[in-house]
C-alpha cells in the first residue's frame, strides 16, 4: 500500500509540474508583445532625442529598446507561438506587465538623470501606472527628452500597455477580450474588441490634440502643452515644471486643464455617444450623474473646509476646487501644496482618491460604478429591512432593473475590491507611519498612501527624494495595487506562492 502511495505521489507531483509548466508556457508567450511594443516606444524616444538635439541622452533610450527588444526576441524564440488564454492567465500577464515594462524603462533615467535605481523605478513605475509621483524635484531642468518620455508613459499608461500591446498584435478570439478585460475595461464601444481598441485610440488621441489646441490658446507655451495635454487627458499628473500648473498663475490654463481631467474621467463609450450625437449630454447614464454629483459635492466641501481654515474666499475656491477635480480624476496636476490644509480637506480628498472617476475611463481608484452600485445596495438592504417580509424589492441602477444574479455578483465583486483597498490602505498607512519624520501626521500619511493606491499622483512634503527606500518601495506597491485593483497582484502571489492548484 506504501508502495501505491509513493507512486501515486510521484504521479501527482509530476503532473502538477506539467500543469504549471503549462500555464508558464501561456504566460511568457504572452509577453512576447509586450516587450516588443515596449521596444518600438524605446526606439521611437531615442529619434526623437535626436530631433530634439539631445542625441546625448539616446543611449539611456537605446539600451532599453535592446534590452526589452532582446527579451522580446529569446521569448519568440522559445514560444513561437502567443497561446490561448484563460482570465487567470490574463491577469497575470498584466500583473507582471506592470513590473516588468517599468523595469525595462529605468535606463533613460539612470542614464540621463543619473537618478538611484530605487528612484528610477519609482518614476518608472510612476508612470507606467498613470499615478504621477515623481522623484526628480526640479523637471524643468531635465532633458526635453526626459519630459516628454514622463508624459509619454502616463499618455499611454491612461489607456493601458497592455491595451496597446493588443491593440498593435491585435488577433482575433477570445484572448484579446480576456486581454481587455485584464486592465479592468469591460465595456465595448463598437460591435467587435478590435473595433473598440481602434476607436479607443482614435477618440483619445483626438481628444489629447485637441487639449493641446485649447491650452495654446489658453496661452500655454507649445511644448508645454502638448505635455500637459497628454499628462491631464490621461489623467497622469506629471508636469514639466516642480510646482505644476501653479507656475502658469492663470485662470484660462487652469479651466482647461480641469476641462481635460474631466474629459479623462468620463468612460470612452460616453465621450464617444456624445460626439457622435451631441443632445447625449443631456441624457447622462446614472455613473456619469453619479460622477458629477460627487465631483460638485466634494469641491463644495472642500472650499468650504479651506474657507473655515484660511479665508480668503476667491483664493480658496479658485485652489480646492482645482485640487478636487484633480484628485477625483486621479490626474495630480496641482495649483497649489497641500502644507497647512486641515485633517478634514485631506480626509474628503482621500475619499475623492479611493473612489476615482468612472469605470472605462483614464482613471485610477474604485471607480464611480462600484460606489454606486454599493451605496444602491445599501438602500435596498434598508428597505428590506423596513419593509413586510412578502414585500418584493428590486434594485435599479438608473432606469435599468438588475437580475438577482447580476445583482449578487456586481455586490460581492465591488464589497471585495472594497475591503481589499481599505486593508492594503490601512496596512500601508501602519507601515508608512514607522518610517517617515514625526512632523508628518497621520492625515498627511493617510492622504499620500490613498494617493498613491488611487493612482491620483498629489503629493505633499513627505514624498521626497530623501524619504527612506522602504517608504519609497512602499508606495510603488501601492501604485502597482491600485493600477490593476489588487486581484491581479493576489493571483501572482499566490501562483508563486501555491503554483497554479486550485
């Protein structure tokens, strides 16, 4: 029986082996793309070093479009053939996506600003992750190279690589929607998903010219608007100057600007109804209201908050409700710092940069259709429990009646996401605390992790070049959770953890 029970054991391991080797297998050919794409980005920046007359800073850009170009190459190699995937192994791909892309691209960085490989990798992760925390204090001084390649990352990081890569190795069935559904987009603009990625990219890059447009006029310098175009389209919040919109001082900049963040925060598949048949904006789907309704309530609040707290009524308006678009939007663009405000300001922004913008947009955070979807579910438990037991209730979202089915997946996938953000929040709050200067308080640390988690990119004192590794590792972490909403990280845990059993 021992004898059995051995071989039977053999068998088993072996055969989880297979298993595993498998779904590596689907993994790294799915990642071929990935590190072409990244190659092609490379290549283009070291021309446009070039056309910029900073052939001095090409190398930095060369070296990465070998090394990811390499990488691409040795997995084409090994897996000449990108296989099928399952959801699990779609998360994964974009999981690791989002370590090894920023990975790849630390070099022009290293290279040009002679930047700490820890602070390379958090601005390249940065990036990447459309968050915007930056660790060069003065970008006004960097390379025009260095500027518009932080504006480049956040323009593509707003609509996803992943999508990018999809969209340029495009190849039809259900991989590509699996693929698209791995950076948290569910809904479609146009009957098919190659459409849809097409239609994505056009619109934004409309949308991006046309922001660059409006701030010429707004009086904004030409390079400076393209940069800020791309950054608050994408809702990424790098600028090229170290206090933001604030060096500008101007009124015009600033209403396009938040116009643009706005535009960024709305799903694509709205800003597309609305172009095709302009009256859609006057029949808003209830995440839009929602959107709005929060965006108008939260800036109220603020205002009225700093109003308390500093006075000076026009000064104060004119700041938080720029602020609040900004954080909401998950942008990051600043017109002022946020030293002095009060624990209540900071807490409604950390809100602000848990929830987010709407789902199917540039933005980070819970988005607007799970807080909705919560705060609907809450009502009708009331309402249950006020009600007759033979009572029937349903739940509307709108005009539209969810199916009890719908209902119960929509609530356990949003309660999820929610209580996974609020424990990696708090667990990151607790550590961070250990770890900066005592003159920061705890609100301070509150708001730099939602911050961070929320991909918002609105920094204060505490994160500065001189913070401790571990604080900085920190935050790369929690700009990684909240790109990918945290499933995707769990699942590559536990795959190296536990393998791919059940």
């Amino acid at each position: 029986m021992s004898i059995v029970s051995s071989i039977y054991s053999q068998w088993e391991r072996s055969e989880n082996k297979l298993v595993s080797h498998k779904h590596l297998r689907i993994i790294l050919s799915n990642l071929t793309g990935l590190f072409a794409v990244t190659a092609v980005i490379m290549a283009v920046m070291a021309v446009l070093c070039v056309l910029l007359n900073e052939a001095y800073a090409a190398p930095g850009f060369l070296v990465a479009m070998a090394l990811s170009g390499g990488l691409a190459i040795v997995l084409k190699l090994l897996f000449p053939r990108a296989e099928d995937l399952e959801l699990r192994h779609a998360m994964l791909v974009a999981a690791i996506a989002y370590l090894a892309v920023p990975a790849v691209s630390v070099f022009p960085f290293l290279m040009v600003e002679q930047m700490t490989v820890i602070d390379a990798f958090f601005e390249s992760i940065s990036g990447w992750t459309c968050t915007g925390m930056t660790m060069i204090q003065f970008p006004e001084h960097s390379s025009r190279s260095i500027q518009l390649y932080r504006s480049t990352m956040e323009w593509i990081g707003g609509i996803g690589v992943i999508l990018l890569m999809v969209t340029i190795l495009i190849r039809p069935g259900t991989s590509t929607y699996l693929m698209y559904k791995s950076e948290t987009r569910k809904d479609r603009i146009m009957p098919s998903i190659q459409s849809t990625l097409k239609m994505i990219w056009f619109l934004y890059f409309l949308l991006t010219v046309g922001g660059v447009l409006l701030l010429i006029i707004a009086g904004m310098p030409v390079w400076d608007s393209i940069n800020h175009s791309m950054v608050a389209i994408g809702t990424g919040g790098f600028s090229i100057y170290s206090d933001s919109i604030a060096h500008y001082n101007s009124f015009p900049i600033e209403i396009v600007t938040m116009a643009l963040m706005i535009i960024g925060a709305l799903p694509f598949i709205f800003i597309f109804k609305v172009i095709k048949n302009p009256e859609t904006v006057f029949r808003m789907d209830s995440e839009v209201k929602a959107f709005f309704f929060i965006l108008l309530l939260g800036a109220a609040l603020v205002t009225a908050e700093n109003y308390l707290h500093f006075g000076n009524l026009l000064g104060t308006f004119r700041h938080s409700v720029y602020l609040f678009v900004s954080c909401l939007t998950t942008c990051g663009l600043q017109t002022s710092n946020l030293t002095g405000w009060s624990y209540t300001s900071l807490l409604i922004m950390s809100i602000a940069a848990i929830i987010g913008g709407c789902a199917g947009s540039t933005t980070g955070g819970l988005k607007v259709a799970r807080a909705m979807f919560l705060y609907t579910e809450f009502r009708l438990w009331l309402k249950r429990t006020l009600l007759p037991r033979n009572a029937i209730v349903t739940i509307k979202i709108g005009n539209k009646r969810l199916e009890d089915d719908v209902v119960t997946k929509e609530l356990s996938e949003a309660a999820l996401i929610l209580f996974l953000y609020l424990i990696t929040i708090l667990i990151s709050v607790m550590v961070l605390s250990h770890l900066v200067d005592p003159k920061y308080d705890l609100c301070q640390i509150i708001f730099s992790i939602c911050s961070a988690q929320g991909n918002v990119g609105i920094q204060n004192d505490l994160i500065n070049p001189a913070m401790s590794s571990i604080g900085k590792v920190l935050l790369m972490i929690n700009m990684w959770l909240g790109r990918l909403e945290i499933i995707p990280v769990l699942l590559l845990l536990r795959a190296l953890l536990k393998g791919f059993k059940v």
